[in-house]
C-alpha cells in the first residue's frame, strides 16, 4: 500500500470519533494558567475519503465555542501516525516564527497529548496538556462532582506517581515513522527516566501521568528533540518523540514499555 495512504488510513482507525478531554495550559515553570473541557469531534465520510474535524470548547466561566477545520480529504493529512500515537508540528526553527510540537499517544480507547509551544526568538513559551477518552468524559461531573474539580482530574483513572518516580526495569519496543512515511520494522528499546536525559533540557510532571522534556530555547541547525511520557498504567508506559537534526525535524516515534 502506499505509504501515504497508509498513513491516512491509521488517521481514520485510530481517530475517528469523539474525543473528551480536559485541556489544562501550563507556564514553563508548570503552573497552571487555565483549564477548559474540550470535544474534539473526528467525522469520517464517503468510506473515510474526508475527514470532518470540528473542536467544542466549553471554558470555565461556562461560555461554548465551536471551532470548524477545514475537511481533510484522503491522502493529505500534516499528523504521522503509528499504531500508539501520532504527531504533528514545526518541521524547521525559522527566525521570526513560532515552533510548536504536538504528540499525541493513544492505549485503548484513551489519549494523552502534550503541546510545547516556543516564541518568535525559539524561546518555550507554554504547555498544553490534554488526557482524552473516546465517546465520554472520565471525570468529576460525570460522576456526580462539580465543574471546578472535573477541570483538573479524571476521577475514574487509577492514581498513579509520574514516570520519573517508578523503579522498574521497563522493556519495550520502538517504531519510527519519517516525514516521507517510511516505517521501517520496530526495534527493542530500554527505558531511561526523562530525568537521566539531557541536563539542560527542562522536564515537567503533570498530572494524570503525562511528563514531557524540552529544551527551553530552540536554535535553527542545533540537534534537539520534544519527548512526552505517559504511564497509563502500573504496568505500561509509552513514550512519544520528535526528533530534530542540524537541517529539521527527522522521524516521529513511540516506544511502548510493559513490565
């Protein structure tokens, strides 16, 4: 099949439907700056040739707003994806724009998405962090709570520590994709705690077991990478990685650990 193609076709499997989150917008230094639930609603039509995309904000203070996409039509999509997660964003740190990585993995019916975004000089400006689950949300108002609280939990979900705090040996394997589709076979990969990754890169904890680890400033024709960790649960941790070389952005992939 061809690769972009197939790459379309993972867009519709893994994606179509509703999506129910709550977004959370973080500082770089993690605090929180605003909370707002979110439907992200996936439409496939003609045998899955579109794809309808519309998002319905609802913010805390009780307004809605709903934001239409233009339809993505078969191939052509700006997201890779892999069987566990997908990712879109800057391909190039360019003098004068924005940068932003966006990574999404997906276990079940749930995802988890971390967005760095970085100024017009490179520099990391915010974080957007998203737990999501298909068809309905997983939170205190569906269970009875109050609104305030169903914007910072998912009630249901086990309480589980940040990555960065389990000692296990985690084994797992890695798929790649390139910005041309090529999915070469998986390899086996270890894990290494975010923290045991590069010194000067800034690394934050969320809730809900969602970590990621960034340098705080970006360079045009520097290597760096956006890696974003999820423990779904005691005994799976995935993680999603941007990689970036001296001429841009390079490969997409997801490791997935079991113990």
């Amino acid at each position: 099949m061809d690769r972009k193609l197939q790459n379309w076709y993972k867009f519709c499997r893994y994606y179509s439907g509703d999506l129910y989150g709550i977004w959370t917008r973080y500082s770089t230094t993690g605090d929180v700056i605003e909370s707002w639930r979110c439907i992200r609603s996936f439409r496939p039509k003609a045998d899955c040739h579109e794809i309808h995309h519309q998002n319905h904000y609802t913010y805390a203070n009780g307004k809605t707003e709903t934001k239409i996409f233009e339809p993505y039509k078969q191939p052509i999509t700006t997201g890779l994806f892999l069987d566990n997660g997908f990712s879109w964003g800057s391909t190039n740190v360019k003098s004068g724009s924005t940068f932003f990585s966006d990574i999404c993995l997906r276990y079940e019916n749930s995802r988890a998405t971390a967005i760095a975004k970085y100024d017009e000089s490179g520099s990391l400006k915010r974080f957007t962090v998203f737990p999501e689950h298909l068809g309905h949300f997983l939170d205190a108002v569906a269970h009875g709570g109050t609104t305030k609280t169903a914007l910072h939990r998912f009630v249901n979900v086990p309480a589980l520590p940040p990555a960065h705090q389990i000692s296990s040996d985690w084994q797992g394997t890695l798929q790649r994709i390139t910005p041309d589709w090529q999915i070469p076979p998986p390899v086996v990969t270890s894990w290494q705690p975010l923290d045991n990754l590069p010194e000067d890169y800034l690394k934050l904890h969320f809730t809900n077991g969602i970590s990621i680890s960034c340098p705080a400033q970006v360079e045009r024709g520097k290597e760096f990478f956006v890696a974003v960790d999820w423990l779904v649960n005691q005994t799976v941790l995935q993680r999603g990685t941007r990689h970036y070389d001296r001429s841009g952005f390079t490969s997409f992939t997801v490791e997935v650990f079991r113990i």
